[in-house]
C-alpha cells in the first residue's frame, strides 16, 4: 500500500494515512500461528534529513485527541550513563 502525504497549507501540517497490516509468526515447529496487528505510519521525504540524527533513539509518544484529528507527538529520551544503570 503506497501512502500519501497532503500538504495542509491553512495550518502548515502534512496529513498522511495509518497503515494497519497483521502479522503472523509460526513457532512449535510449524504447528501454531499467533497474529498480532502492527500500525506503520509513513514519514514525509522532507523531513528525513532531519530526523536521521535520531533513527537509533527512544522516544516517548503522546497521543492527543481532538473533535477532527488525532496528535501523535514523539519526545526524543536523551540517554545518559545513569539511564542504563537504574533499568537494571
């Protein structure tokens, strides 16, 4: 499926489609699937550059609902030496 990207010029926001897909995985050697659903969301090409930097990061998503559109907002976790020592 081939997302598009809208340019919203009243608000300066780009507008893309939520592609919903499901997966299966075998396990048992073959004898059992389990499926689960996965969301891709597709990024504009104009802001890859920016975003490069970050591809190996965490980030926190916030989710913010209106009466006509949905807000995915994602916060870059900075990693520190200390991070790695309070998840053990």
């Amino acid at each position: 499926m081939v997302t598009r990207t809208k340019q919203n010029s009243d608000r300066g926001m780009n507008m893309v489609k939520i592609k919903l897909s499901t997966s299966k995985k075998q396990y048992l050697k073959g004898k059992h699937v389990y499926g689960y659903w996965r969301l891709h969301i597709a990024i504009p090409h104009k802001f890859f550059k920016k975003l490069t930097p970050y591809f190996k990061e965490d980030f926190q998503v916030n989710m913010t609902e209106d009466e006509n559109k949905v807000i995915l907002s994602y916060s870059y976790l900075k990693k520190t030496a200390n991070s790695k020592k309070n998840q053990l």
